[in-house]
C-alpha cells in the first residue's frame, strides 16, 4: 500500500488582507489536513515577508508535508500594507498670540509628525502685517508622501497698538511771566510708535496775567487707537516786577518869591497793574 495523496492547506481568514502601516500585523495562520495522517495544522510552516514599516504588498506562505513526505500545495496570503493615518499638526506657542504693532513678529512654528514618514515640514499660509493693526490668521497643513492630508491647523495673530504718545513741551516746564503781559505759550510735541508725529490737539490754560499767581497748561493727546498720553502740565508764574511810576504835575523846576507860601503842584504815579496810585 502506498500513499500518494497530497496533504490540503486551508487559509484561516480571507486570503487578501489590508494592513495599517506601522501596525502590529497578526496573521490568521491557516490549517492543514491529510487523507492519511488526519489533522496536521501543527506542522503547517509559513514564511512571512511582510514589512510593516514600509507601504507596499507582501505575502505569507504556507507549507506542509504528511508523514511519508507527500508536500501540499503551498498556500499564499496576500498582505498589502497601506498608510491610511494623515500627519498630524500640533502648534508650538499659543493658538491666538497678540503682537505689538511694528514689533517683529516670530512665528512659534508647528510640529508635524507621519507615522511612515517621521517629520514633515508643514506649508504656511496667511501672512502678517506688523504695520497694521488687525486680526491676521496663519494656516498650517501638510501631506505624508501617501497622499494623507493633515487637519489644518490655525493661529490667530492679533496686531494691537497699546504704546501710548509721548508729549514733549517746547521751552521751559517753569515759565515766569510778567503781569498784564500777553502770555504766548511755546506748546508742545507728540510722537506715537505706530502713527508717528501727532498735533497735540488739546490745552487747558488757567493763566490770568491780570492777577500774580501760580497757573498752568496742561497738554493731552491720544492716538488713533484710543491710547492716551501721559499729560503734561508747563506752570506759569505771573510776577509784578515792573515798578510804578511817578510823573510830576507842573515843572520840575520852580521858581518861588521868598516869604511866599508854596504851594506844590503835587504828582501822579501809576502802575501796569495796579492802575492809578496817586493820592488825592
């Protein structure tokens, strides 16, 4: 008696099968039975070429043979290894940043990672403008060379002014100024970061150079986004240095008959600011 009859090898599982890239893969391994010898899954060898690290097709292959070496037909699976998982995108810094307007800005960047691919480099969209004041939104994406595309990624960029002018005063802080004199103030400048040289478009004056005192102008100023300078304030001291003065009523040269009473034709004085001093 002999026995020529081949063992038959059944796959477990579908004979083509799709793999994640990166992914465990576990073959369903397959069973093997023989007319003569029964039941011989457990001397079933495979030879596996399968490579999950890299996209492609591989196989695995089945083999046996019964006790008086007949060998089945080798059975093959078919593992196709595909990259289905897109890069993914993950900020660096904040999701919203605020910048200074005309401040440099640095973009923090994005970090993007492919399971098959390692690092990517993302395309940027979107520019900045640190000239303007506004909301600006930077668009980060990117494609594993699988064709998977990332889930965009954003950053919102707010460019704000919140530098305020500064007030520079023309001539002194301290001013004297004469009584019942026109007091011309000299004013003042105003330069901002973003809007440059600014009028500065408001004074409040208390100076009255018709009493002696101590007065003041103040000089404000905001600029086109609402930041107001620190006002400045120039004193003014209204003095009286300026003397009377006197004027002779008649000539300054008399001529009187002795033993005659004398009368005198007196004086008048006047000062700026206090008027008529003369005594009646």
């Amino acid at each position: 008696m002999v026995d020529t009859t081949l063992p038959l090898i059944t796959l477990s599982g579908s004979s083509t099968v799709t793999q994640e890239a990166k992914g465990i893969y576990v073959d369903r391994g397959a069973i093997a039975s023989d007319t003569l010898d029964g039941n011989l899954t457990g001397k079933v060898k495979s030879v596996s070429t399968v490579n999950t690290d890299a996209v492609g097709s591989y196989s695995v292959t089945y083999s046996v043979s019964d006790a008086n070496g007949n060998a089945a037909v080798e059975v093959a699976r078919v593992v196709n290894v595909v990259d289905t998982t897109p890069p993914v995108i993950t900020l660096l810094g904040g999701a919203t940043i605020q910048n200074e307007a005309l401040a440099e800005f640095i973009d923090p960047g994005v970090n993007v990672v492919d399971l098959v691919d390692g690092n990517l480099v993302p395309t940027i969209t979107g520019t900045i403008d640190v000239n303007t004041v506004g909301t600006y939104v930077l668009k980060y994406n990117a494609k594993d060379s699988a064709g998977n595309n990332a889930i965009e990624v954003q950053r919102v960029v707010t460019i704000g002014d919140t530098g305020a002018p500064v007030i520079s005063l023309n001539g002194d802080v301290l001013v004297i100024q004469e009584a019942k004199k026109t007091f011309v103030d000299e004013g003042a400048t105003a330069a901002d970061t973003l809007d440059g040289d600014l009028t500065v478009s408001k004074s409040v004056s208390t100076v009255n150079t018709d009493a002696v005192g101590s007065y003041s102008v103040t000089y404000s100023v905001s600029d086109s986004n609402g930041n107001a300078a620190v006002e400045v304030v120039r004193a003014v001291k209204v003095v009286d240095t300026t003397v009377p003065v006197i004027t002779l009523s008649g000539s300054s040269t008399v001529t009187h008959e002795a033993k005659g009473a004398y009368v005198d034709g007196g004086a008048r004085a006047s000062d700026t600011l206090d008027g008529d001093l003369t005594v009646r």
